[in-house]
C-alpha cells in the first residue's frame, strides 16, 4: 500500500511546473517563518530540496540572513543522518550521497540532536496526525528516533496530503505540516489542529 500511495503522490509532484513549484513554496515559506516554534529556533536543520520537493533554496539563505545556524542531513552508511552545519549553501554543499545534495562530513562542523532547536524535513506523504511516508530508507526514522524531543515540521505541497497513512512501529512523526494552504498542528493526540493563514480560525 505504501508503494503505490509513494507512486501516485511522485506522479503528481513530478508534474508540478517548475514556476508553480517556485509559488507553491515560496507560500509555504510564508507559513513557516512565522511558525512561532520556527521563529524561536536559533539552531534549525533544513533539507537540500530534489525532484520537485518543496524547494528550501530561497528558504536557507533567508533562515541564515535571521542569524539561524542551519545545519543539512548527510546520509550516513548506517542508514541514519548527521547533521552538518552550514554557512553558505552555494558553497558548502558539495556532496550528494543518495541521491541528495549535502555538505561534506566534516567532524568540525558536525551538530549532534541534542544541539538542534528544530527540523524541517520533507516527505513523500503526511497525513492529519503527522505521519510521513518518506522515500523508504527509513533515514529520518532514525534521526527522529535518536533525538526524542525534537520537534519536527513536515514540509508538502496541499495534494501530498492525506487522512490517514498506513503507519509502521519504527515510523517517526511530524509535529508541524506546513503546506501552501495551512499549517496543520499535529497533537499528542488522535486530532490534529488545522489553523489556515493568520487571522483566520482555527478548525478541527
């Protein structure tokens, strides 16, 4: 069931137009810089956006330009992720290991969970409660897993959305979804708070 949820919701970001993609997430940005978990985050890890993900390139050089540390996942061989601090994109991410671009594993610059305010990661599918359907390897599980206590905001574009995904033991959820339409608050609970552009009410 995963894999075909994984290949409908591909399908329709890979027929995302690139200008609408630009739109769509630079909407989404809007959403999430005024997420107050966002807003008070000093130490934030981001992704480094491929196939039509939710681009975070204007993202990161606007959380640097606020005085955030960024720091970007580098896959590691044990199929969990560390987290590199970065100063500038444009020339620090030189790598790409599994397919995603990422800085060099560089001890001097390494961040361990503990350190990390916030992560803002993507996905392939969320649904209200915060599950994620990532790619499959199960990298992000396993960062999550290491850091109890981190929170972490899920980054989707308004189709990749869904009630309700098939969940695993080792899954790992999302406390924020942020999309184009709405910032969906994920609580300790079965429910989830959907809370549209400021100003508006609150749903549930």
């Amino acid at each position: 069931m995963k894999d075909a949820l994984r290949r409908d919701i591909l399908a329709c970001r890979r027929g995302l137009a690139e200008d609408r993609l630009v739109v769509l997430s630079r909407m989404v940005w809007e959403r999430l810089r005024v997420l107050p978990i966002f807003a008070r985050a000093a130490v934030v890890l981001f992704y480094a956006s491929v196939e039509k993900e939710v681009s975070t390139t204007e993202m990161i050089p606007a959380a640097l330009s606020k005085g955030k540390r960024v720091a970007l996942p580098v896959p590691l061989s044990g199929g969990g992720l560390a987290a590199v601090q970065i100063a500038d994109p444009d020339c620090d991410v030189t790598e790409t290991l599994l397919g995603c671009p990422c800085p060099r594993l560089d001890s001097r610059f390494r961040l361990m969970p503990g350190q990390l305010d916030l992560a803002v990661v993507p996905g392939v599918g969320f649904d209200l409660a915060g599950r994620r359907l990532g790619r499959g390897g199960g990298h992000y599980d396993r960062f999550l897993a290491s850091a109890p206590g981190l929170p972490a905001v899920g980054l989707a574009y308004e189709f990749q959305i869904r009630d309700v995904l098939p969940g695993e033991p080792h899954d790992r959820d999302v406390n924020w979804i942020v999309t184009e339409e709405r910032v969906i608050d994920c609580s300790p609970s079965d429910e989830c708070s959907t809370k549209p552009a400021a100003g508006g009410t609150t749903e549930r």
